[in-house]
C-alpha cells in the first residue's frame, strides 16, 4: 500500500484529509516542521501533502529542505490562499502541484494519482540514466540447431507465468539474452527489465545495489539511492553470475524472494515490489551445494524453471548463420560492405571449438570486418592462433575416431602449422623461425624433411 504524509497545524485540516485517503493510503500525520521532516525520514512517504503556513518554520522552506534530503520526495503544497508569486516559488524549489483550501476532494485525489504515476515514471528515469536498455527482439537470438528451436518454443512457453527462471549455460553462450527474450515476451514488457552482475559489485557494495540505501546510511550517502528490486517494480530483475554470491547475501535474496519485500540499507520501512526473478549462471549450482557455497534453499527457490543452453561446440550448425547475422551488424557499424567468409575460412570456423562461445565469435568476426579491405575474408586473415587451434581440435578429432595415428596426426599438423607460418611471412625463411619460435636451422630442417613446397612459385627465402 502506497502512503502519504498530511503535515498541517490544523487538526480539523489533518483529520479530513485522513478521511479522504485512509481507505487505500496508510496515512502519517504531522502538525508542524519538526514532526514533518522526522516522519520523512522515519516513514519515507510516497506523497507528502505540506501546508504552506506551519507554526515553526515557513512551509517553502521545509520544502526546500525536503527536496535537499530528498530529491525525488513527492510534495503537494496546499494552503487557505493562492498567490502566483507564492505558487511559482514553490513549483521552483521542486513541488510537483499547488492545491488550495477548501478542497474539491475528487480534485486532490486526481493530483495525488497523478503525482504517484509520476513518481513511477522517475524511478524507470533513474535507472534508464545509468543503462539505456536496448528493446529486445528474437532476432537478436540467432539458430537453426535443434538445441535452439528446442530454447525458442521454451521461452514463448514460460514467458506469460511469474515463475523464477534460472539460466544456465558457459560463459558467452547469451544467458542475459535468453533472460531478455522472456521478458519482452511477457506481460512484464512494458516496465523494466533490470540487470545486475553479481560478479562484479563488492560484497560491501551489493546489498545497497539490490536494494538501495537511505541518506547517511554509511560513508557517502549523501543521499537516498534506489536499489534494483526497487527500480525493477512490475518489470523483471535478472540476476547475472548468481552463484559468486556469498553465503550472507543469498540470505538476504533468499528472504526477499519469499516475501517480496526488503528494506534500504540505513532505513526502517518495509517496501513491497512485485518483480519476477531471473538469474543465471556458468556455475554447477549443486556442486557449489555441496562444498558449502551455495544454500540449497535458495537453489530450489530460483530452479522452478531451468535453462540449459547448448555451448557453441554443441551446436555447429548455427555458426553459419551467427556468422552472417555479426557479418550484417559490423558493416552497419564501420560503413562496410564485407558479402562473407570465403568456404574455406567458413570451414574453419564450423572446425573450431570456440571456447567462449557466441560472444568470442562475435569478437572475432567484429575485428575481422574491421581490418579487412576485401569483400570475402579469406583464412589467411583468421588470427594465426585461430588457425592453430582449428587445427590441433580436428587432428584430435581424427586421432579419436581411429581415422589417423598419433605419429600421422603430428606431422601433419606440424607441416601446415610450417606452411602457415611462412605464408604468413611472405616465404621468408627467418622471419617464419622467429615466429614459430625455433631457430631457423631447426626450420630448414623441418622443411626439407616434411618436403614443404612453395606455392605460386614463389621461393623459399634462406634468410
């Protein structure tokens, strides 16, 4: 229930308004400056209706100290008589309205809602100041593999409930973009979608980042801050990396999660939000379990609905068109026209086991358009270290299927790792050695063993 301070040296004044309000506000009540500002604090009130003429102190200027505590506080000035002067001074020190007495009482509350609506809107304000929030779509997510279907069907599924979803997956696998599509998919679209990555905010700092702080609640709050659960009202709080939560902290989402309220570091009242919670990991939950990092409560509270998603090794047959979609996304951005990667460059790419998955394909098709001056990007423009581990995954590849011997696999792999090097080098014998780092004796050697050919023709330089 939202609520509502009457501060007003009248008690005929304070007991009407009461009246009004009580049946859907709990309402506070003060009778001049001092009770006003202790009740601000101690109550922190939705909406304050301020009488303009208190008995201690001039009601602008307790609207001014209000405002200064409180920058977002909510206040309706009302008084027996209306001046312009009066008003403009008001709205100037951060008044939201300006009501007269006697009251048109469907009139205040008109004002009161309004004002309450605005209020919603400044805390989405708040945190679209710190992080524009991109409006996801579907195409964003990118597969054809049954893996992928199988996750698509499952969010358009699960989207509408209010269950706790917890994500799981590698890092780079799209965790937070799996998180998004459920929100943008469900009836929550419309309020925020608010993420905070567990792994990267200090212990000391998390619990104010969760749940906000009120000024003066420890060294530099100088003032009240909105924690996410609070900023995430109606909308969806995605927790990221859940697991490098300590044991403290996930005591207190535990709590949250089955009350759905919490309280602001520093401060005393009970807020209620309805927010729906998604979190993800790259961790085994159950094994943190049992070597006592994870609290079993709070893992069967947040696995109601499990997602698994396939690492990139798993599900190959999306990398083509992963590689079309950054393809598309990077020429926008660097004003480029690059069609695609040559087949053999592609062939590369399908044999590699890219161990930080989608995003690292990502990186890596962001750089390739971004130094290429060709239409087609060739393998020899893959990284030389790309290139090395393709080709040590697929003659392990082989080795394990009986395909080829261990003492077959090594040369091969050590005469194309030789090729690479001196077609990288321009054929320049030394220039291969230092980059291969063997000396280059040791090079003409390997050379003449492996009986390595020149291509095009072109020399092998012996220096």
């Amino acid at each position: 229930m939202k609520s509502i301070l009457i501060v007003d040296d009248e008690i005929g004044a304070r007991e009407s308004l009461k009246m009004v309000f009580k049946d859907n506000y709990e309402v506070f009540l003060a009778k001049n400056a001092e009770e006003a500002l202790r009740q601000m604090r101690d109550c922190v009130p939705d909406v304050i209706l301020l009488d303009i003429l208190l008995p201690d102190l001039d009601g602008l200027k307790v609207l001014e100290q209000m405002k200064r505590e409180d920058p977002d506080a909510m206040v309706i000035m009302i008084t027996a008589t209306r001046t312009v002067k009066t008003a403009v001074e008001a709205m100037k020190l951060g008044a939201y309205d300006y009501v007269t007495k006697p009251f048109d009482v469907d009139e205040l509350r008109l004002i009161v809602n309004r004002s309450l609506s605005n209020q919603a809107l400044q805390k989405e304000v708040h945190y679209l100041r710190e992080r524009i929030e991109e409006r996801f779509d579907f195409g964003k997510m990118v597969g054809k593999s049954i893996g992928m279907k199988g996750i698509f069907s499952f969010i358009k599924q699960i989207a509408p409930s209010k269950s706790t979803v917890l994500v799981m997956g590698d890092s780079g696998t799209g965790k937070e973009l799996v998180s998004r599509a459920i929100h943008h998919q469900s009836p929550r679209k419309a309020h925020p979608f608010v993420t905070i990555n567990c792994a990267a905010i200090p212990e000391t700092l998390i619990e104010s980042e969760l749940f906000g702080h009120e000024r003066g609640a420890f060294t530099n709050a100088i003032e009240r801050k909105l924690g996410r659960c609070e900023i995430a009202h109606q909308g969806t709080l995605f927790l990221d990396e859940i697991g490098e939560l300590s044991l403290l902290t996930q005591a207190k989402i535990l709590r949250f999660l089955e009350g759905k309220e919490f309280t602001r570091v520093g401060g005393s009242k009970t807020i209620k939000v309805d927010v729906r919670l998604i979190a993800a990991t790259n961790k085994d939950l159950t094994q943190k379990i049992k070597n006592g990092e994870f609290r079993e409560d709070l893992y069967y509270r947040i696995n109601v609905v499990p997602i698994v998603i396939p690492p990139l090794r798993e599900r190959k047959e999306d990398i083509p068109l992963l590689v079309e979609h950054f393809i598309n996304k990077y020429n926008d951005e660097n004003n480029k026209k690059v069609k695609g990667l040559s087949p053999d460059a592609l062939e590369w790419m399908i044999r590699y086991e890219w161990p930080g998955n989608v995003r690292e394909l990502e990186n890596l098709i962001e750089r390739m358009v971004a130094l290429t001056s060709s239409e087609w990007i060739q393998r020899d423009e893959l990284p030389f270290s790309f290139l090395n581990t393709s080709k040590m995954n697929g003659l392990r590849d082989s080795i394990l299927q009986g395909n080829v011997s261990l003492l077959e696999a090594e040369e091969a792999f050590e005469k194309e790792l030789i090729s690479d090097a001196l077609k990288k080098t321009n054929y320049v014998q030394s220039h291969a050695a230092e980059l291969l780092g063997i000396s280059r004796r040791i090079l003409k050697y390997k050379i003449d063993k492996l009986g390595i050919q020149q291509e095009n023709s072109k020399p092998i330089l012996d220096h």
